[in-house]
C-alpha cells in the first residue's frame, strides 16, 4: 500500500530537548516536504526537498532542520524546542513535477511544555 | 507570492442539501493548480478535487465540484447531497505549476464544516 508514515503520532516533550519526527514513504518520491499546522493560520510549509541531499527552506524554517540522506525518509528535527513550537506536523511527499499529487502522512501532534 | 483566502470559518448544512464552501487567491502566474483538501477529526488530509488553472471546464468528483473562476480568481466547492461524513475542515490550496521547483502548496485558513442530521 502507497503511504506516508510519520513517528511519533504524538508527542509532549519539554523546552530544550532535542527531538526527532520521522517521515518515511514508500513510493520512490523524489519530493518531499514539511508543513505545521496551527488554528487560523492553515498549513505552511517548513523545508522541503527535492531529492537526496537536495534541501531547502520552505516559509517558516527557523528552529527547524531536516536531512535526506536517503529517498525514502525525510527527518525533521528541533534542535532545541520552544512552546511556539507546539503544534501539528504534516509530512507529503510526491513525483518531483508540480502536477503530481502530493500525499500526506497522519500527522504528528507535538506539544512543548 | 501567493495567497489564498477562506473568509468564511465555518458553515453548517442540514443532511443531504448542498452546501458551497468560498475560495480566493491571488496570483501572478498564469499556470497554476488549486486544491481542496479535506481534514476529517481524524487529521488525515485527504484530497478532494484538483483544478488546473489552463483547463476551462469545471473539475467533478462524484458530489464534489468545483466553479473555477479565473479572471476572478476564485475557486469554490460545491458538495452536493451533503453527508455525515461530509463534516471535517477544508482547506482550498494553491500551487505553481512550474516544474523542477518547490512543489509548495499555499494553503487558506480552513473551513469547518458541520453537517446536521
């Protein structure tokens, strides 16, 4: 089954503590992507990547880092966490052309205390 | 850049009428693809119509449609024989059609949705 999974689905950690979510998909997308998900703001989007080794910064990239040192997986990771960083993450990926569909994973709630 | 623009936070529709959700956006492009995804309590975002902005004629998913306004630049959601499960949030989308670029989706606010038994 083609799919886009994300660990953890949730997690509550404290300011400070580094921390890793994992996006892994099982399609050979070339593309993928990180959005954040907050009330009346929408989704905006993080990073995103084009391929292995290929990253770049996406509208809201501060405090975040990501890698892509394979195709399949897209980490994202916060380095030191804020409370300004609760929120819910989503992890799409798709064909490296803007006329594919991207498909999202479940989605990751994380709150900082 | 891009924006989109859902001015409307939520809407409520009796069971089995239907209901149109209001979309804007504001481009300079000329090619473009605009979405609408749907965000059941589940979280899942799942896509429900896509709209090329070169194509003319309206896009239909079963009860789902859209009317695709582009001089206006406005792109709404029809549901037709609402259901149920019909009530989520829904989220119109932009995105450029350029290729070897940034596939970023613009998203709007969001929408809830409730349909009433």
């Amino acid at each position: 089954e083609a799919q886009v999974t994300q660990n953890p689905r949730y997690l509550i950690t404290v300011t400070g503590k580094k921390l890793t979510v994992t996006c892994s998909q099982n399609m050979n997308h070339e593309y993928m992507s990180w959005y954040r998900q907050d009330p009346g703001l929408g989704l905006r989007q993080i990073y995103y990547s084009m391929n292995v080794e290929v990253t770049d910064k996406g509208d809201v990239p501060e405090g975040y880092k990501v890698s892509r040192k394979e195709k399949r997986n897209f980490p994202l990771i916060l380095e030191s966490p804020s409370p300004n960083q609760t929120s819910l993450y989503f992890c799409a990926s798709s064909w490296a052309q803007a006329s594919d569909t991207q498909y999202f994973g479940p989605g990751t709630r994380l709150t900082v205390l | 850049a891009q924006t989109v623009t859902q001015s409307q936070p939520e809407m409520s529709v009796q069971e089995a009428e239907t209901v149109t959700l209001s979309c804007t956006y504001d481009t300079s492009e000329n090619n473009y693809y605009l979405f609408w995804y749907k965000q059941p309590p589940s979280r899942q975002m799942i896509l429900v119509i896509r709209q090329e902005a070169y194509k003319q004629q309206n896009a239909t998913e079963n009860r789902f449609s859209v009317n695709f306004q582009k001089a206006a630049k406005s792109f709404s959601l029809k549901i037709s024989d609402s259901q149920l499960g019909d009530t989520a949030m829904y989220f119109c989308a932009f995105m450029n059609h350029y290729t070897g670029a940034n596939s970023k989706l613009t998203f709007g606010k969001g929408i809830t949705l409730s349909v009433r038994p």
